[in-house]
C-alpha cells in the first residue's frame, strides 16, 4: 500500500491535471492510513471548498489546527476556508487567532 506521501503526491498530481475529485479520494486514503498527516487535511481542505464539500473543508483545516497548534499560518488557513464556505464569524475568530500568535500575544 501506498504511503500517505505517496497518496498526497499523486493527489497533487491528480488535482494539477484538473480532477479534483478523485484527488480528494487520494488524500481520503492518506488520511486514513496516516490521521496526523498534516499535508493532506490541508489540501483536502482546500479540494472540499472547490466541490462546495463545506462542512468536509471546515473539519479538515480545523484538523491541521488540532496538528499544529503553534502554526499561525493553520489558523490563517482555517480563517481563508471558514470565509469561502460563508462562516464569517468563524474566518475572523481564527484570524485573529493568527494575528495574535503572530504578535506574540498567545
């Protein structure tokens, strides 16, 4: 079986020549055999808001928060996905989640 970096590099693959759903399968399998892999919620993240898969987006980038809560660029990210799935208040709670670590201030 595939390793979780070798689904996501097929992922990536798959999304550049314009099938983004079956690269969501890809990284679905990533994630299931490897749940921490932090790469692969993130793209999924981003592939689930192209396929309007809101919800799915939101669990996933909230995912690479849980896996890299020192990360401001996670909330950055999670901030960008709540806005495109129409969850404002959301987007601005993780953005200034972000700001604030960046600051120093958390």
């Amino acid at each position: 079986m595939p390793s979780a970096n070798e689904l996501y590099d097929q992922a990536v693959d798959l999304r550049d020549a314009g099938d983004k759903e079956t690269a969501v399968t890809k990284l679905k399998e990533a994630v299931e055999a490897e749940p921490d892999h932090t790469l692969s919620h993130g793209l999924l993240a981003r592939l689930c808001v192209d396929l309007g898969l809101f919800d799915d987006a939101i669990l996933h980038a909230r995912r690479v928060v849980e896996l890299e809560p020192e990360d401001p660029f996670s909330y950055t990210a999670l901030s960008v996905i709540c806005q495109r799935c129409g969850r404002i208040p959301e987007a601005e709670d993780a953005l200034a989640k972000a700001r604030m670590m960046q600051m120093g201030l958390d």
